[in-house]
C-alpha cells in the first residue's frame, strides 16, 4: 500500500512496516498489463517503475504530464501537459507532441477510448 502524505509518501507491506518512498507522488499510473507504472513526482520528475516499485529509469518527458493514458498492450502512453498531448513509446524511448492547443490548458481529461480496426 502506498500512503501519501502532505509532503512525503510511505510504502506499507503486508506486514504493516512502513518505509518511506524514494519521493513524494504526484501521479502513479499503472500499465493494463500491471507489468509497469509511470510515476509523477512532486519534484516534477517522471519515472518508469517495475510491479514491486522500483525505479527501472527516470522518463525523458518533454513536460511534466497532468494525465497518462497508457495504450492498451502497455507499449507506451499518451500523457497530458498544459496545452499539449504528448505520446512516448517506450520500445524506442521516443516521444512525440501529437497536438497542441489552448483546450487542453484547463481540460480536466482525455477522455478517450481505444478502439481496434482489425
């Protein structure tokens, strides 16, 4: 479980020990796959976890992302900064500004659903 608290956040495991978390979460997203999860801190910082928590890399993000959708194989995933939708593909570590516009500076989400062509 993680706790966050005003400034710090916490790990507690199954045997109710606390220990503190390398930072302090803004976001924590979790790939469809659970094999993965992006994590937003409040140092603006953008980290690619593994299932248990750790730090597998620090993200090279463009922005600081207010939102994350993830694709839905867990590939890579669209992130939301103040004016701009942003995707990063984690095979190639690669990311790309898809669309810039003064709706997303105050847009609350995405709001978006994937659907197959196949």
């Amino acid at each position: 479980m993680i706790i966050q608290c005003d400034l710090d956040s916490f790990i507690m495991d199954q045997e109710l020990s606390i220990e503190p978390f390398f930072d302090s979460i803004l976001t924590l997203n979790p790939a469809p796959d659970r094999s993965m999860y992006v994590m937003v801190s409040r140092s603006d910082q953008s980290f690619l976890l593994d299932p248990d928590l750790n730090i597998l890399y620090e993200l090279p993000l463009e922005e600081t992302p207010v939102e994350i959708r993830w694709l839905p194989d867990s590939s890579g995933f669209l992130y939301r900064t103040y004016g701009r939708l942003h995707y990063f593909d984690l095979i190639s570590q690669t990311g790309y500004l898809l669309l810039e516009s003064d709706l997303f500076s105050d847009y609350i989400n995405i709001n978006a659903v994937w659907i197959n062509f196949d």
